[in-house]
C-alpha cells in the first residue's frame, strides 16, 4: 500500500513531468507550422523556378529555330537550289554567318542529299523522325542518324543531328540545314539552377525527341524527386520540358531554415518554461523583428559603386540594404530579404532607404548632376501607383534630381500584370526617372520584358560574367544582349565583374558600365562619400582623375592584361 508520504511526493513530481509532455507537444505547434510554411514557400519557388527553365529553354530553341529558317528563306530568295560552284560558294557563307548550323545542303525531291556547303564524301542519312516545323507546314524539322565512315574505318561512327528542312512547292530541289541536337538546348546559356542537376528536354507536341540534356524519361518516380514544368511553343512545333531537383531548391534556403528552425526552437523552449510555471517571455516573429529593426534604423543603405570601364570614372551607385545590429555586426541580406518581399515591408523599406540616400548622398550629388543612384524594385511595387508617390514626394525638390534617379526591376520575380506594370513605368519615366532590369538572363521573361516594358538599361547577370573567359555561349549571349540593346536604344551595365581580365573581355564586346568586387564592394555612406570626393573633387572641372584602372585602349585584348 502507497503511503500518504509517497504521495506527497510523487504527485509533484508526476504533475512536473506532466506540465513537461504538455510542453513538448505545444512547442512541436511552432515547429510544425514553421515547417509546413517552408515546405509550401519551397513548393512555390521551386514550380516558379523550373518553370522559368522551360520558358528559358523553349526560347532558346526558338529562336536557333528562327534563325536557320531565316537563313534557308534568304537562301531560296537568291535562287538557290542547285549544286554550282557559285551556288556551294553561297551555301558556304550562310554555314558561316549563322552559329547554329555546321552544314547546309541542297536536297532532291526525294529527300536525298545532293551536295552540301562542306564538299565532303556524304555516309548515309537516316531520317529517324519528321515532322512539321510551324503549323503551316512550309518547313520540316527532322532527327537525323548519319553515319560518317570517314571518322572511323573498323566501325561506322554514328551520330543524331536535326535537320530543318524548308518544303519546296511544285516538288523542286529543296534547301536544307543540319545542327547538332545539343545546338537546340544548349545548356551553358541556361541560369545556374543547371548546376543543380536540372534537366531539360525539347520534343515536338507528339512526344519525339529533338534535344536532350539530361532528361530522357520523367515517370512517377521522377515527379516525387523533381519539380517539373512542360511548356509548348506559340510558333514551333515544339514541347521544353524542364525537371529540377528538389533537394537543390532546399538547400538554396537553407539560411531560411537555419533562421525559422532557430526562432521556432526559442518559440519551443518558451512554451515548455511557460508549461513548467517560469516568467513567460513572448518572442518577436521574424517579421516583428524587421519591423522593430526598421523603427530602430538598424536597416541602412550601402552603395554598389558603378564604374566606366573605358576610362575608370564613377557613373554611379546601386542601394543595397544591410541589417546592422547595435553590436555592429551585419545579417546577410539573403536572410531577411525574402521575408520583406513576402510582406507589405518592402515598400515602406525602400521609402525609408530613398529618404536616407536622399539625406546622405544628396549634397555630394547635387554637384555632380551626372552621377546615377539605382533602387531596387519588387513586383510588389507594380501593384498601384504608390512607387510613384512615393518619388516624386522624396525626390522631386531635393538635391538628388529626378533625372538621376535609376529604378532596378529584378527578373527573379515574375510580374503579374505587364499592361499595369507598363503604365506605372511610363509614369515614372514621365517624372525622368530611369528604368533598368536587373538580373537579366536569370528569371521571368527577360526578352518579354525588354520588350514590352520600355525600360531604359539592362544589367547582365554575375552568372554571364563569370563564365565569360571559359563558356564560348556566355560571349554570345552577352554580344546578342549588347546588339539588342542597342537596337532598343538602351543602355547596358555588367554586374558581379571580379577580375581585371572580365574588364578586358567586357570593354572589348563593347560595353562601357559595370559594377562588382574588382572596383569596389558596397560601401556604408562615409565610404561612398568618400571615394567620391577622391574621384571627383571639383565637379565643374574636367578631371581624369579615375578608379586604378590602366589606361588600356578599347579593343586592345587579353594582352592587354
């Protein structure tokens, strides 16, 4: 029999261990939650991300699509259709101005091949597949198996190529181009997410295969794995379809994770003391702690400083925002960044960031009516006019002209509304404020938006600089970027340049601005100030004084370097 002492006892202590288990499982609410949140927020951006690879994708397709078959109508408008020297000459020069054929032949009305621009023993061509190019079928896209004899003697060395075929009315000769099946997709001008395994794969609408990188068959299992998104053409007779590995997407949040793991934990401990009858403490969300940050002024602009590559002058500024606690420690932006955009903060943010370069910079700008400030936009802005209150009450009597006012639209996020987006754009710029898009090559509808959006300046992604010396696409892409530009009447700046030799390369493909670690990283006000005044200390006179860039000539080269 227990006795009255052991229950006096015991009881407390079972009522404590009681209070602990009610403890636990409150604090697992927390965790629980925390974690449904992060596997719903990787959810989004992972269906976003691979659908932004698919997009990517099927345009590159299209448009290596657009360009044999320009080339192949310009050919068929001069007449050519036969195999004469003057005809093969022709053939040769079409091979060489447009990059994604390697060869371009002339075919009989049986589909043989009767000569090509190469002049070589032709091996057998197998159509594997054929079908119709566009809907109105004047042109063919086929997959090809040739079987080129010469490469090996002991063995026939076997290769897949697309053949885009241009059908000719009244069964005449008809014009065709090869390219690699790899040319279609090529993945080197694909955004980084490549780098974490993503697969991509172009096919026509009935499922044969054109292109593949990496992604022959997406089944059940692949789906439980991957994100995938499938995407069809306007124009083509063409299917992207992307997959992308979920583990890569996670670990791109794993500082969130760090951060709601941490919170929800104290969130967690806090239960269990409140549970065990200790002082309850109540713990801000992460969203409270911005705000309480931002009333505090912890959040400050820093300042990105752009450069003339052609001659080492300053042409600006872009405002990036650091958290700077009491202590003088800085929280990296990646982990406060994505809560702001997630909420309604990141407009009242960047109101407060406007007034303070206004007040801090204003003077040194004033001066100097040729230096530009950049701000970076989220598509929350886009939503009403309140970006253009905001502007012009800030900037329109203050030392800072309008017309030095630079408005950054990320590519990351997608805009929801173009036709609105458009229309607060053209307010802006009717208040001569300049419109750029940041991060091109990396996100939504790069073209689209270049496009569509009339903006003023373009900013080429770090993913394209780095690659610059070493991926052959990368100098593409950014020489197509620099011709499209120019035709728009825009303006170009390269972001994220680290070294002196992606100076050369960049001022050698003709652009003039950029910004990265070679020059300077952010700089705190005091900082920026400073540099300014050592690079131009009398505004009115027509210094040289510059950056310590040499005086290299443009054009000059990698021995330059």
């Amino acid at each position: 029999m227990i006795s009255l002492r052991e229950v006096l006892v015991t009881f407390p202590k079972r009522k404590e261990l009681l209070a602990v288990l009610i403890g636990v499982a409150l604090a697992a609410v927390p965790m629980g939650a925390f974690n449904l949140w992060l596997g719903w927020f990787i959810e989004q951006r992972g269906s976003e991300r691979v659908e932004q690879v698919a997009k990517r994708s099927l345009a590159v397709a299209d448009r290596r699509a657009d360009l044999v078959v320009h080339t192949l109508e310009n050919l068929a408008a001069r007449g050519v259709g036969g195999c004469t020297p003057a005809d093969i000459e022709v053939l040769r020069t079409a091979n060489f101005r447009t990059t994604p054929i390697k060869e371009v032949s002339v075919l009989d009305p049986a589909g043989k091949t009767l000569c090509t621009d190469l002049g070589i023993p032709l091996g057998d061509r197998m159509v594997l597949s054929s079908h119709p190019l566009t809907p109105d079928g004047d042109v063919a896209i086929e997959v090809l198996r040739l079987d080129d004899r010469e490469n090996s003697r002991q063995e026939a060395h076997l290769d897949t190529m697309v053949r885009i075929r241009r059908v000719e009315a009244g069964g005449g000769n008809a014009l065709a181009a090869l390219m690699p099946a790899e040319l279609l997709l090529p993945l080197a001008s694909m955004p980084r997410e490549v780098a974490l395994g993503t697969a991509l794969a172009i096919t026509t609408r009935d499922g044969s295969a054109l292109s593949e990188g990496g992604l022959s068959q997406v089944g059940a299992k692949a789906e439980k794995d991957r994100f995938v998104a499938t995407i069809s053409s306007e124009r083509h007779n063409f299917v992207a379809t992307a997959a992308l590995p979920r583990e890569g997407v996670r670990a791109d949040y794993g500082n969130l994770q760090t951060v709601g793991t941490t919170i929800s934990g104290m969130m967690s401990l806090a239960i269990i003391a409140f549970a065990l009858v200790f002082p309850a403490r109540r713990r801000d969300d992460p969203i409270g702690e911005i705000e309480r940050a931002l009333d505090a002024g912890e959040l400050v602009p820093y300042f990105q400083p752009v450069v003339d590559i052609t001659n080492g002058r300053l042409r600006g500024a872009e405002v990036l925002i650091r958290w700077r606690k009491p202590d003088g420690s800085l929280v990296l932006p990646g982990t406060f960044i994505p809560l702001l955009e997630s909420s309604n903060l990141i407009i009242e943010v960047t109101r407060m960031l406007m007034r303070r370069v206004r007040d801090e910079i204003g003077p040194a700008y004033s001066r100097r009516p040729k230096l530009k400030i950049g701000f970076n936009l989220a598509a929350a802005h886009f939503a009403d006019e309140t970006i253009v209150a905001d502007v012009r009450e800030i900037f329109e009597n203050s030392p800072i002209r309008l017309s030095q006012i630079m408005l950054e639209v990320t590519e990351r996020q997608p805009l929801e509304n173009l036709t609105e987006t458009r229309r607060i754009i053209a307010a802006l710029q009717g208040l001569g404020v300049g419109i750029a898009i940041d991060d091109v090559g990396t996100g939504h509808s790069g073209l689209s938006y270049m496009l569509k959006l009339g903006v003023d300046t373009i900013k080429i992604d770090k993913v394209f600089i780095d690659a610059i010396s070493t991926e052959r696409n990368s100098a593409t892409i950014i020489e197509t970027l620099i011709e499209l530009a120019r035709n728009l009447r825009m303006d170009i700046v390269a972001e994220g340049v680290e070294s002196f030799e992606q100076v050369v390369l960049l001022r050698d493909l003709g652009i003039r601005a950029a910004q990265g670690y070679v020059f300077a990283p952010a700089l705190p006000a005091s900082s920026f100030l400073q540099l300014i005044e050592a690079i131009d200390p009398r505004p009115q006179a027509t210094s040289r004084s510059a950056l310590a860039l040499p005086a290299v000539p443009a054009g000059s080269g990698r021995a330059a370097a």
